[in-house]
C-alpha cells in the first residue's frame, strides 16, 4: 500500500510537471499556462453541471423511499473527477474529465460496485443497515 501510494504522491505530480514542461517547450509558457487555467475553468463548470444532475437523482429516489446507491456511487465519481480537475496537470485533467461523461462514469460505477462488493464478501467491509427514520421499511 506504501509503494502505491508513493507512486500517486510522488510519480503522478513529477510525470505532470514532465507534461507540463515540454508543453511548455512546444507551444510555449502562456499558452501552456492557459490550458491549464482553460481545463481548470470548463472542469470545474462541468463537475458542478454533473453534480446537480446526481443531486437531482438523489432527490427523486428518496422522494419515493428508495435508497440511491447508484446516485450515491456517481456522486462519489463527480467529486473525485472534480478534485483532480484543480490539481494543475493534464493526466489528473483527462481522469477528471472522464469522470464527468455519464457513459465513462457508468463503466467507472461497475468497477467500483464489483470491488466494494467482492470487499464485502472478503470480509475486509462490513454493511451497517441504520433505521434513518425518513425513509419507510420496504417503501410503504
């Protein structure tokens, strides 16, 4: 787990800086400067969009008493996308921007949904069910 997150800490920032310096050397610092500040601004645009989209979603499924782990997941994947979107680099920018296309997202959610599913049943996460009051048992 030291290695991995060594590598994310350390690698990931030093192989955006390497990006970001030759991009520098091709097209030159201010229009380098500005991808970044351009990606930032249309990431940030977009995860807010996306975010209210799963809002919206949530809302709608605890309207009707449902509980929305599919919307929970996506919200999960909105705000990951939209933290690496303000972390200057152009690697962290195409994650996060995947992040907020709703097919890439998807793809993403069954990824996730089999490992949290293959954590529980490794016993390496337990599942707490929690009378919340709001919502009625069995959607009465």
């Amino acid at each position: 787990m030291f290695g991995k997150l060594l590598a994310l800490f350390i690698g990931l920032p030093l192989i955006e800086l390497i990006i970001l310096v030759k991009l520098g050397e091709v097209f030159g610092f201010w229009p380098t400067i500005g991808l970044v500040v351009i990606t930032g601004i249309v990431g940030a645009s977009l995860a807010k969009a996306q975010g209210f989209m799963v809002y919206n979603r949530i809302q709608q499924e605890l309207s009707v008493g449902r509980i929305p782990t599919d919307q929970l997941v996506d919200g999960l994947l909105v705000l990951i996308g939209g933290v690496v979107l303000l972390t200057p680099g152009l690697l962290t920018d195409v994650f996060g921007f995947c992040m907020l296309i709703p097919p890439v997202r998807n793809f993403a959610k069954g990824i996730l949904k089999k490992r949290f599913s293959g954590m529980v049943q490794r016993g390496q996460a337990n599942v707490v069910y929690r009378n919340i009051g709001t919502i009625p048992p069995d959607g009465e």
